[in-house]
C-alpha cells in the first residue's frame, strides 16, 4: 500500500462521512420541523397559515445547510484533494 492509495482511501470515506451526515442530519430537521408544525396546527388551526409560513421558511434554511454542505464535500474532494489526479497516478503505477 502506498502513501497515494491511503490518501485517497481516507479522502473516500471523509467524503462520504460527510455526505452520510448531511443526509441524516437534514431528515432529523425536516421531521422535527415537520412534527412541531402538525402539533401546532393541532393546538391553534386558526393560525394554520401563519404556522405553513413559517413551517416552509424553516424547512427551506433546513435545505440549505446539506446542499452548501454537499458544496464544500466537493470541493474539499476535487479541488482541495485532487482526487481524480491521485486515481489517475496510482493507476499508472499500478499498469
């Protein structure tokens, strides 16, 4: 094993750590934003627009911490890391 294919191996799975946690922590919000505007139409139905308001508003900032999560993974992935180019070189050697 070289320096190379450990380096891609650890840039691999950071990547996909990072994926794993947006995904997983954008559905924990959504379901909670979602569960606390059900129990509050529950307790105020008169307020229902007001409450979709607001509901839509936080589900929209909840949306865009994954996508500019998603930005930053790859950047640091194809950028930062060059992982394509490390692909490319270690399969070189490997031929």
């Amino acid at each position: 094993m070289t320096p190379e294919t450990l380096i891609v191996a650890v840039l691999i799975l950071g990547f996909s750590l990072i994926v794993f946690g947006v995904a997983v922590g954008s559905a924990i919000g959504d379901g909670i934003v979602a569960s606390k505007a059900v129990e509050a139409i529950a307790r105020q139905p008169e307020a229902r627009g007001n409450i979709f308001t607001f509901f839509f508003l936080g589900v929209g900032i909840l949306e865009a911490f994954p996508i500019i999560a998603l930005v930053l993974g790859f950047y640091l992935f194809f950028v930062v890391a060059n992982v394509p180019s490390l692909v490319g070189t270690m399969l070189k050697t490997v031929h």
